[in-house]
C-alpha cells in the first residue's frame, strides 16, 4: 500500500513539474519505491538559491549525494577525477522533495507551488 502510495505521489509529482524540471524515470516493465523524489534543477537555476527560497516557504528539501561517487573517498583511484562530466554536473543540480506515502495533496501542492516560485 505504502509502494502504491508513493507511486500516486510521484506521478502527481510528474504531473505538476514535468515542464520545469527533469523528473525521474522509471523503465518500463519497473518499479521505483520513490525512497526519494529527486529532480533535476534546469542549468540557469541555482540549486542553494533554490533550496533557500524552498526553506522560506517551510518546504524541506535534502541533497543526498552532494558528492558523485567517483570522487568520494572509496571510489578515489576510478575512475580518473574529471571523466565522468554528466556525473559531476548533475551533482550540483540534483534536489530531493519532500516524499513518503502519507503526503497530502495539499501539502504536495504546496511544494510544486514553492518550487515553481523559487525557480522563476
């Protein structure tokens, strides 16, 4: 019910930030629990702006993996630092929503409506 749940959400998600936004993507014949919701901030826009101008608005956002994991201690020696180009980009533009299985329709309005805002 939970997985179901968290699908509703990120479909409504989707709908509500697939112009603005990369969202993510679920192969097909797939399933994604949605653990998070992770979007795509577009190039011009500056993500600690983005998230600032979320947290004025109560809206939490996180960023999981601030680091790709190439250049993360463990991972040092592969592949060489500088290589992954799409990898080290999309660290810096990545931004996790709020996401669980008992997130109101109002309070995800809430959100889309924040993000859209912050990124105007």
């Amino acid at each position: 019910d939970e997985v179901r749940a968290r699908q509703r959400i990120a479909a409504r998600y989707d709908a509500a930030l697939g112009d603005a936004v990369a969202t993510p993507s679920v192969l097909p014949g797939t399933t994604s629990t949605y653990a998070q919701y992770t979007v795509v901030l577009p190039g011009a826009a500056s993500r600690e702006a983005v998230r600032a101008a979320l947290a004025a608005e109560g809206v939490p956002t996180q960023v999981y993996y601030p680091k790709p994991l190439h250049r993360q201690t463990a991972y040092r020696a592969f592949p060489a630092p500088g290589s992954l180009a799409v990898s080290e980009t999309l660290s810096g533009r990545v931004l996790s929503l709020p996401m669980h299985a008992y997130l109101s329709q109002d309070d995800q309005d809430r959100v889309t409506s924040a993000l859209r805002r912050a990124l105007a």
